[in-house]
C-alpha cells in the first residue's frame, strides 16, 4: 500500500502557524513511508474563498520547503461537488440517511433545551427530498466507534451520544463532514494527520466511511497549539499568521525546526538540529498528545541562533528585501541611491551577531544611508544632559587630529578624552553614539564611526553640539 498523506487549508485567510506545523508533519511521514503528499484546497465557501488566499498558501508552503511541483496537486474541493452528491443519494438509498426540515427552534420546542442535539424526531417519517429539506445520517443505537489514533491510542465514542447529524443543507449541497469523507475516499488517503480541534468530528467521520463501504484511514490527532495563557490560537487575538513571521524577518529553517518542536522533539538534549535529523528521527506516534505552547520569544532566540549561523555573504542575502523594501517588506528610510552596498558589506559581521529578525537590520545600519541620522528623542533626552556639549567640543578636536580614522585610533583617542574628565569609556561615547547614529544602542561604535567617514561622523557631531547650545 502506497501512503497517501493530505494538506487541506481553506483560503478564507492568512496561513496559519498551526497549518504549517500540521503540513510539515504529513510531509515528512509522506517522505518517510516512501509515499505521497497530496496538497487540496478546500474552497467550497465560496463567500469566504479568494484567489490570492491560494496563492497565499502556495507561497507560504514553498517558504517553509514544501515547495510546488514536489507534491502532488493543488486539488480543489469544489471540483468534486458531484461526488459529493452522489455519496449522499447513496446514503439516503441504502436507509443511512433521512431527510428532515426541522428548524433549531423547532428541536428546541421539542425537547426544551438550546444545549440538547437533535431528538431523531424525522427519523422514519418517511420524507422525502424537498426545498428545506436537509439530509441526515442515521447514527447507530447501539455501539460504540472507535478511532484508531497513532498519537491519542483508541478514543472510543458511544453511538448513543453522537446525534444524527447533518450531511448535506436543504440546497442539497453537502456539508463539510461528508465532503471531506469524500475527497478523500477519492484521492486514496491512507493517513489523516491533523490538528487536535477535528477529532470531536472523526467519529461522525467514521460512521460515513463505514457507511459508504470503504475502510477509513489511519487516524493522527496532532496536539492543539496554544499560547501563553493556555488558550488555542486564535486569529483574532494572537499572532498566528505564517505571512506575518516572514515579513518580520524570521527564516525559514528556524520557523520549520521550531514548529516541528510543537508536540515533539529529536533525540538527545537539544533542539536546534539540522533538518535532515527531523526528517529521519521525526515519528508520529512519538507526538505529545497534551497542548503544544507556541511561545513567540523562544522562537524569536531561535531564528537568532539561525542568523549568526549564516555565511556571511548567505546573510548580507537574506537582508537585502529589507534593505531594499522588496515584495510585501516595507521600504527602508533611505532612497535607493543612498543606499551603498560596500558600507553595509563592512558593517554585516557586526550586525549579523546583534538582530534576531531580519527586519531589525534598518534601524540597525540606517545612519550609514541617511544623509542625517534619525534621532531617538528619548534617547537624545536621556543622555544629552551637562557637560555633553563641551565633551561632543573636545570630541570633535581630537577626532579632527587623527591621522588614521580607524575604529581602534578613534577609541583610544575617545578614551583619552573621557579620562581628562574622569570618565569611564562607556559614559563618554554614549553622547558621541547619539550624535551619530541617533539612538543610544546599536553597533559597536568605533567600528560604525570607521565606516561612516571622517567628515559625516564630523558633521554629525557638531550638528548635535549646536542643537545643545
């Protein structure tokens, strides 16, 4: 038997970190079994559905690796819509399914509760199809359905407590129980990996294989992922979209590894590995079934270690769309033409070693480009305050007497200056760093001043001396 693993987003939004995590997941056990990963667009909300959230979730999975061509489709759901009807009229066919034109309010006078399901009352009325009329499955009386899960063992549901429920609306069109049944009876899928959220449905599921003839797959339940209260994801409170995180800066190898993390983790006291040891040491019957916490600042430490990993000249790459403001990123502060490749080529080293998003480089290196620097008023507040005028003064001469401008002569030469003062280095520089790059952190100093130039540094410095008077 050929595994036959699927994704299946709908495009009614961003891409979900969840969704991502989920799509890793069935691509490596894809890769594993020798099998294939099948990627099927669920679009049958129409409503709801745009073109460019496809090609969001295109892009996002070629971000993360999954990249087109490698798997196979995109399939879309609402290219099977006859399949879909055509398993319900089987199930009304064969006495699986009724029809039923009760209202919630009409259940909710019969049993006299807004909690309880449905009370079966059309069960064997006998009627037929009609406007209105929606279709439900016959639940078994007697039983229980058991889930045969590779993460959560066997969830064992009684038949008893599982109501009729809908299959296709009074339109006729078929809900997203069966059409999801379906398409993948349809596509051959032997595995359903997938989150936490849809195992309440998997029973209903079930009872629809079972009831179409056709063996179900091997069920994967994989923990919901929450955030620091403990809560699931939510698109309308949390940070979630894949979309976001890569406009932000974090690469591709570290969200992966770190996703991966979410339920499970390599063998060995460590996390950060090379993707080739998940792909070989990832199992799913290994997953934590508990809550998995999606914690935003161990990610973002992560995709540090992943930046100060880089080759140089692989992270003067990664930098350049923010550097440029290319595609979604937003353009930098300077224009094109100020921008000078050589300066920031000196400066990446430095850089590389202190950011851990990639959009961090602007505010970074911004000085470099910008014909003055923007300052930090707060910044220029806290730390332009008594004696910083006459300290920029004597600064300014002694830079002006160097012969070589180079970072070490330019932090001996501040050092003297701050010591005729009585002043540690540290105190000395912070006016001097303000002056010329704005804020009060940011690169090493001496090394920024170097690359900056003897006369812009100078510039700076007495511009910042006058604004003091």
């Amino acid at each position: 038997m050929t595994v036959r693993v699927r994704f299946a987003p709908s495009p009614t939004g961003m891409f979900h970190v969840g969704g991502a995590r989920s799509a890793l997941q069935n691509w490596i056990y894809a890769k594993q079994q020798g099998g294939v990963f099948v990627l099927r667009i669920e679009d049958t909300d129409a409503a709801r559905n745009k073109p460019e959230w496809t090609e969001g979730i295109l892009s996002a999975l070629d971000w993360i690796g999954i990249s087109r061509g490698s798997y196979e489709g995109p399939h879309f759901q609402s290219e099977n819509a006859g399949e879909h009807r055509a398993a319900a009229a089987r199930l009304y066919e064969s006495g699986r399914a009724y029809y039923c034109d009760c209202t919630r309010e009409d259940v909710q006078a019969r049993t006299g509760s807004q909690y309880q399901g449905y009370d079966g009352y059309h069960r064997d009325r006998g009627l037929g199809p009609g406007p209105g009329h929606a279709l439900r499955f016959r639940t078994p009386d007697e039983g229980a359905t058991v889930v045969v899960d590779l993460i959560r063992g066997e969830p064992t549901f009684e038949n008893k407590l599982i109501e009729d429920f809908v299959i296709a609306r009074g339109d006729g069109s078929p809900v997203f129980l069966l059409a999801n049944v379906v398409d993948d009876m349809t596509m051959g899928i032997t595995h359903v990996i997938r989150a936490e959220e849809h195992l309440p449905n998997t029973p209903k599921q079930q009872l629809l294989w079972d009831a179409l003839g056709v063996k179900p797959p091997i069920w994967a339940h994989v923990p919901v992922v929450v955030n620091e209260k403990r809560q699931k994801l939510s698109k309308r409170r949390d940070k979630v979209a894949l979309e976001a995180y890569r406009e932000e800066g974090y690469l591709p190898g570290a969200m992966r590894n770190y996703l991966m993390l979410l339920g499970w983790a390599p063998s060995g006291d460590r996390e950060i590995v090379p993707w080739s040891v998940i792909e070989e040491e990832f199992r799913l019957e290994e997953v934590n079934p508990s809550p998995a916490f999606f914690d935003e600042k161990k990610l973002r430490a992560f995709n540090g270690d992943y930046i100060r990993a880089l080759p140089v000249d692989e992270f003067i790459d990664a930098c350049q769309p923010w550097l440029t403001g290319t595609g979604t990123i937003a353009p930098p502060p300077w224009q094109p033409e100020e921008f000078d490749a050589d300066a920031f080529a000196a400066v990446a080293p430095l850089a590389q070693t202190r950011i851990t998003v990639l959009s961090e480089i602007v505010p970074n290196v911004d000085f470099l480009f910008l014909a003055s620097p923007l300052i930090d008023e707060a910044a220029w507040a806290k730390t332009m305050k008594d004696g910083s005028a006459e300290l920029l003064d004597e600064a300014v001469a002694a830079f002006e007497a160097l012969e070589s401008w180079d970072a070490e002569s330019l932090k001996s030469t501040l050092e003297a200056v701050g010591a005729e003062r009585g002043l540690k280095l540290g105190k000395t520089q912070a006016p001097v760093r303000v002056a010329v790059t704005g804020r009060t952190v940011g690169l090493p100093l001496f090394e920024s001043l170097e690359v900056l130039g003897r006369e812009r540094a100078l510039t700076r410095m007495r511009a910042a001396r006058l604004r003091l008077v």
